[in-house]
C-alpha cells in the first residue's frame, strides 16, 4: 500500500512507537520508511530499525516539524497520536494525508470524531480499530475522498447507510464482521473488498445488491461457513484475485472468471476442481492444498500459466509424472502426501525456485534434481531419505536446504559445493560425520547437526564466517576444535549433550554471543575468556559437572538468564550481585549460602 512513498510516523510515547511499529511491519510492505519520534524516547529508534528496517531515522519534535519537511506527507496516527492542536495543524494543510488508526480507547472517540469532521478533504485511508460500540461511524460519510476503509476489528452488527455516500471508496475490509454482509457498503466502485471469518453462511450470506459489485477485482470471503459462491461467480466476472479458503464448498463454477490470476481453494474438503477451470488461462497462482484433489492433477497441468502451486495434503500416493511438464513453475509444494519416488523427469521444472516436499515417504532424490540448478529452496524434511545424490552439489543457487528428520548416514561431500547457501538442517538423522570441505559454505547463517551420532566436527568449522546460529546438541562430539573461536558472528550456540569434557579458551573470541547452552557436559570448570562474551544474554549449564563459576563472572554486563539447576556448583561468587541485567537463576535446592544477586532477579531452586 505504501510503495515509493515516504510515510511519517507521529507518536507521542515509548509505548505507541511499539505498537505502530509491528502494526506497519505486518501488513504493509513500504521501501521507504521515515519515522518521526520524539527526542527524549532514543531507545524507540532501534525498535523502528528492528522492526520496520527503515532506511533513515528522522528525528522531530512536534507536528509543525513534520509539516515543514514535506507538504505531501502522509501521517499515521497511532491511538494516542492525535490532540485538538494537531487537528488544527493538519486542517490548514491541505496537501497532507491522514492514516488513522482509531485505537481502541473510548476517551479517543471525541478526538477522532472532530478530526475526521475537520479533515474531510485530507483522509483517504481510514483504520477503525475499536472493539465496542461507537458513533465514529456515522462521521465518516463525510470523508469525500476516502478511498480505503478497514473495519476488520470492528465489532458492529450494521453499518450506517449513509456509507453508500463514500462513492470513492476501492477498497474496504469488514472481515470479523458479525454474520452478515450489510448492504451498506454496496459501492459499484469498490475493487477491493475483504471479509474473512464472518461466519456468512450463518444467515443469508450476500444481500441481493451484491450483484452490483462486477467491478471487484480483489475478494477475500476466506474462513467462512459458506456452501455455495454462485453469486460471486456468476457476476464478479473482473475478478483477478479469489481466497476461498476455509469453507465448505464442495462444488463451483468459475467459467466466467476468465481474468482469474490467483486463487486460493485449500480447506474445501472437495474432491476435485471446480468447472470451468479450464478456462482460467490466466491463473499463476493456485493453492489447492488439503483437499481430495489428487485424481485432477492432468487439468492442473494443463494450465500453462501457473507459477505456483500447492498441492499439499491430497492423498497423493506418488508424484504426478503430468507435473514435469509445467516448466513455467516457479514453485511447487507437494509436502503432506504418501509420494515414496520422485521422478527424473523432475529435471523438466528448469525454472523451478522452490520445491517442497516434506512430510512424504520419499527415500531418495533422482540425480536429475542437481538439473533444477534455479532452485533456491528445498525442502526433503521429515521423510524417509537414506541416500542423498551427490548431484545435489550443482544447485549451486540455493540457499536453503532442510533435511531434518530423515534417516541419512552419510552427506556427500558435493553438498559443500553450495556456496550460496544460507539455511542447513540435518537435524534428527543418523549422520555419522560432517564433511572436512564444509567451511566452502561461507555464506552459511544457520547450522542445524543436533540429534544425530557426530563424535567430532572438522576444524574447518571456523572458516563459516557468517554463521550467526549453530546446533549441534545432542550427539557425541568427544572434543570441540579451537577454531569454534574464529565464528566471529556467531550468536546461538548450543553444543548440550555430548561427550566433551572441556571448553576451549578461544570461545572468548565469540564476542557476538547471545545465547551459550553447555547443558549435560561433562566439564568441571568454564574456561575464564568465557567472562569476553560481554553481549551473552542467555547462559544454560544445567546437569552439567560444574563446581564452580568463574569470579570474574560480573564481567557478563548483559546476563539476564542463567541456570546451573542440577550441577555441582555449592557457593556462588559474590560479584554476582553486579549482575544487573539478571532476570532468572535457576539453582540447586541445596546452595549452601544466600544467593548474592539483585532483589528483582527470580530465583528458580531444582
């Protein structure tokens, strides 16, 4: 929605930065983002990166600053964000539009009643976010050029019909509604409209003034109770985007629905497609997963167009050899099904991105599959894999791989040649080694090895110098290299659960760690470089063999959790208690001295 645009946020408190952060980061995708914040909140701009990944901070002080910097501003008002004063402000600037978020405090009410009376001209977006009963609506006939309207968290049971007056209007959302759709929002020029949950099929699902909307081109009627759409197929026939999801529609025409590009008919619990999909020859995005569709794989590849297509959870009980010839396929889901081969002629999807296929009995991949060398995504998860082909080494554009949960010994040692890859998970498998070339995955973020029969990893560990997060808990692992050091990056680790009796000192050199878990080693002391990781937040040692910690442990400024339930650690050193960030101890039941920590800090005993 706000493409290209450059969107103030004015906010008045710490709080409602927080609140109109996540608002902003989940449902609106903008490229350029500026907030305005008041000075005296610094910590609110690293919740606006965090959050919102904003290019550039801006900082200001009032209303008038904003107003100043740029008269084709838009503004977001968060629930507290709005005084008599700014109404004022904003009516005299005519160029400047408002996104309201009325918030869901009842002493608001008045204040957005007089801006939405003051400010008529300005709106073009409006956001009512009120879960009791109000008036605000019966102001907002008068937004002349209001062409957005979300009332997907307003509890009404009717609207005003004064609505109809909104002539302008394109795009409205009443999703949550209570049970039925009001015809007061029978605007022939809404192209967008969004009514999700509304429990339709309840009453009378559409009012007969329904059949005047042919201009939508974008319908949401997803997790609703409905059985029967035909008057949305019979006349909202410019329909480009359809979600159905979630409903019990078991039969439906889309014959006239020829501009059809996306439609998403998963959880229908039908058997089969509807008619007149054939004549979808624009479709390029379908979702038809958890359903009963399998014997209607042929139509589906018959459909030139399509780009993307689930089919997951069908009681497909092998893989439709019909699929290889859509070379159109960006992305093929597949996963949830009894599937135990997959074909060679898998290498026809040459334009294939993403392919998954967990969740199936699958034993192996063809060596074709090293030919889908676009492939950025694959998944073979929770399956049956005994054998990995080494042919997988050529897909050398992909940057995720999960094989976890599967039953592989060996792992070629061709997968190090994925230099692009950024996710690997081998978890829960039977891996008896990790390849010495595995340090070639320089681009690697994330490493997942636990649960399998490692008794050592390679040296050349050290050299994944992007590795943020590493697990290798639970396996056998007699001794760590010293050059777990050189991960300079990394910010998870956890190594519980295997056979190492000491840490090595160059874990000092880890200065980005966040989390440690030590937990069941078998070691009696924690190297004293430990006391470098001045950024550890989170450190688990419980059942290990401790019997005591480091003094210098103060030195861990961020600590906020630490357990050493269950070892055989009896005193605690007293520079605890310069351990401000503490928040949770857990400890042995039997500790023989007062616990010298802060007094805000909870203390668990085991």
């Amino acid at each position: 929605m706000y493409d290209n645009e450059q969107v103030y946020n004015f906010v008045v408190n710490k709080n409602n930065v927080k609140l109109a952060t996540f608002e902003l980061h989940e449902n609106y995708t903008p490229l350029n983002i500026y907030i305005g914040v008041r000075k005296q909140f610094p910590s609110d701009y690293d919740i606006a990166r965090k959050y919102l990944m904003v290019d550039r901070i801006l900082l200001v002080e009032t209303l008038e600053d904003i107003l100043e910097m740029n008269k084709n501003t838009t503004i977001i008002f968060d629930e507290n964000g709005v005084t008599t004063n700014d109404i004022t402000l904003l009516s005299r600037s005519p160029n400047v539009q408002i996104f309201i978020d009325a918030g869901t405090k009842k002493d608001q009410c008045a204040i957005y009643k007089k801006m939405v009376t003051a400010l008529r001209e300005n709106v073009e977006r409006l956001i009512l976010d009120c879960p009791y009963e109000t008036d605000v609506l019966n102001h907002v006939s008068g937004l002349t050029n209001l062409k957005t309207l979300d009332l997907g968290s307003v509890k009404y049971k009717s609207l005003p019909d004064s609505m109809l007056n909104l002539t302008n209007l394109e795009t409205i959302n009443i999703s949550n509604f209570y049970y039925q759709m009001p015809s007061s929002i029978i605007i022939p020029n809404i192209t967008e409209l969004y009514m999700e949950g509304m429990n339709l099929a309840e009453n009378d699902p559409f009012p007969r003034e329904f059949t005047q909307m042919t201009n939508l081109t974008k319908l949401d009627i997803s997790f609703n109770n409905l059985v029967d759409i035909s008057m949305i197929t019979d006349n909202c026939t410019n329909l480009e985007v359809l979600d159905m999801t979630h409903n019990n529609i078991v039969k439906f025409d889309v014959s006239l629905l020829s501009k059809l590009t996306t439609l998403n008919m998963s959880y229908l619990n039908t058997n089969g497609l509807p008619t007149g999909f054939e004549n979808l020859r624009n479709l390029s995005w379908l979702d038809a997963s958890n359903n009963y569709i399998w014997s209607s794989m042929i139509r589906i590849a018959n459909m030139p167009n399509i780009t993307y297509l689930d089919v997951s959870n069908n009681e497909l009980h092998e893989f439709p050899l019909s699929l290889c010839g859509m070379t159109n396929l960006t992305a093929l889901m597949i996963s949830q099904n009894e599937v135990d081969t997959i074909p060679m002629e898998i290498e026809g999807l040459t334009n294939l991105r993403m392919f998954i296929l967990g969740y199936n009995l699958v034993k192996s991949l063809p060596d074709s599959i090293g030919r889908l060398t676009s492939l950025t995504r694959l998944d073979v998860n929770d399956c049956e894999l005994v054998h990995l082909s080494p042919q997988i080494g050529r897909l050398i554009n992909l940057q995720s791989l999960k094989l976890h949960q599967n039953k592989l010994v060996n792992i070629p040692p061709d997968i190090c040649n994925l230099r692009n890859l950024k996710e690997l998970s081998m978890d829960d498998n039977e891996i008896e080694s990790i390849p010495d070339q595995i340090g070639n995955l320089i681009n690697l973020v994330n490493l997942k090895l636990h649960f399998n029969n490692l008794t050592a990893l390679p040296n050349c560990i050290g050299a994944l110098s992007n590795l943020e997060f590493f697990q290798a808990n639970d396996n056998k692992i007699a001794e760590l290299p010293d050059s777990i050091g050189d991960l300079r990056k990394l910010k998870s680790l956890n190594i519980s659960g295997n056979n190492f009796n000491y840490l090595p000192n160059t874990i000092g050199r880890c200065t980005e760690l966040v989390s440690l878990n030590l937990s069941g080693i078998q070691m009696n002391t924690l190297p004293p470089t430990i006391c470098n990781l001045h950024k550890l937040k989170h450190l688990f040692l419980m059942m290990s063999t401790l019997q005591r910690l480091p003094n210098t442990l103060d030195s861990l400024t961020s600590l906020k959790e630490l357990d050493i339930s269950l070892t055989n650690i009896h005193t605690l050193p007293t520079s605890m208690r310069k351990l401000t960030n503490l928040v949770i101890l857990a400890i042995n039941e039997n500790l023989n001295q007062q616990v010298p920590v802060h007094e805000k800090c909870v203390i668990l005993t085991y």
